[in-house]
C-alpha cells in the first residue's frame, strides 16, 4: 500500500497502541490507516466515512498465523491528504479514502469519523503531507 503514515512523535505511553482482532490472511504494512470493523476487528482503510481504529504499528504479514494487529492511537503523524484541499491549523480531519485523510465536514463529529486534527496550515501543491496530531 502507498501513503504510508510517518511517525513524527509518539505520545503517552509509546503510542498508546491498542490491540485489534484481524484475519490471518490480512497484510499490513507498517504505518498504513486501519479502519475500525465490527467485534473490535481491524482492517485497511479503504473508503471516505472508514472509522479510524488508529496507525499500524507493525508490520502484518499475511496468513502469517497472527489474528491481531496493534494500532498507535496516541502521536503526531505525517499523513497523504485525499484531494487538492486547503487545511488549516487545527482543522480536524477523517479518513478520505485508502490510506489517505481529508478536512471533515460537517456532521462527521457525530458519527465518530475524526481521528485527529491539522498541527498546520497546507497549501496542497501535488502529492504532499500533513501532519496530523491523532
């Protein structure tokens, strides 16, 4: 998977890394965007409106044997934005697509999509970074 995340910081203790159940046949790579499934479960991020469960914090190979994969939930990341928009320091943002984040709109507070918010301002001029405290 491209637009891996970029570990700046880890806060609290290392991260906070919180354990999810996934698939033995799952890869993912390490610093992808997982997406929260049913029964605390895992996944790629795939889709603009994924719930975040948090930064991979290891490498996941696939049918490996493991049917966990821990997540940073706690940290100042670098992370690939999803489109040509501005943002704003303090902006919060959301899941925009596979592996890639977006400004959050309106109403998304509610249904739980932010995971972090902008620690500056981007101007987005080609494929660039944000960094994003989650």
């Amino acid at each position: 998977m491209a637009n891996e995340a970029v570990i700046i910081e880890l806060l609290g203790n290392k991260g906070d890394p919180i354990q999810y159940n996934c698939a033995d046949g799952d890869a993912f790579p390490k610093g992808t965007i997982l997406k929260l499934s049913d029964n605390r479960e895992a996944d790629l991020s795939a889709s603009d409106g994924d719930i975040c469960a948090g930064i991979c914090a290891m490498e996941k190979v696939a049918s490996d044997g493991s049917t966990t994969v821990s997540a940073y939930t706690n940290g100042i990341f670098d992370l690939t934005e999803a489109n040509s928009a501005t943002i704003a320091v303090g902006l919060p943002v959301t899941i925009g697509g596979a592996n890639l984040i977006k400004i959050a709109a309106a109403g998304e507070a509610e249904t739980g999509d932010i995971f972090g918010h902008a620690l500056a301002s981007f101007a987005k001029q080609g494929t660039e970074s944000v960094r994003v405290l989650i």
